[in-house]
C-alpha cells in the first residue's frame, strides 16, 4: 500500500498559511482571556469619596471658560 500524500500539503506556502492561521487563533484566545478570567472592575470608593463634590469653578476653570466662550 502507498501512503496517502495530500498535494496541498506539498504546495508553495501551505506550511505559511497554516502558521498565521494558527496564530491568528492563538492571539485572538489570548486577547479572550483577561476578559473570561475577571470580574467586573469597580472603583476603590469609599463611601465617604462616593459623595464628595468633584467638580469645583475654580479661578482656573472660569479663566478657561471665558478663554473658549462656554
């Protein structure tokens, strides 16, 4: 019995393409899986920080409003 040669195996840049076509897969699972392995991201609030005000008109903040026209 002869053995079974598939000529694709045998043609000009098979060997190239199965190799991207395997690390183009192999990149995509790696991108996955931070995203499969985490949880959601939350803040390091406290409760405190939660309700603080954040947004202050400062001299600095009204300068740049009248600078652009807002």
């Amino acid at each position: 019995m002869s053995a079974r040669v598939d000529p694709k195996v045998d043609e000009p840049g098979m060997e190239r393409r199965r190799f991207l076509r395997v690390m183009g897969a192999g990149a995509a699972g790696a991108a996955a899986a931070p995203l499969l392995v985490s949880g959601p991201a939350e803040a390091a609030e406290t409760p405190d920080q939660r309700v603080k005000q954040r947004y202050r008109e400062t001299d600095h903040v009204k300068k740049y409003y009248q600078t652009n026209r807002f």
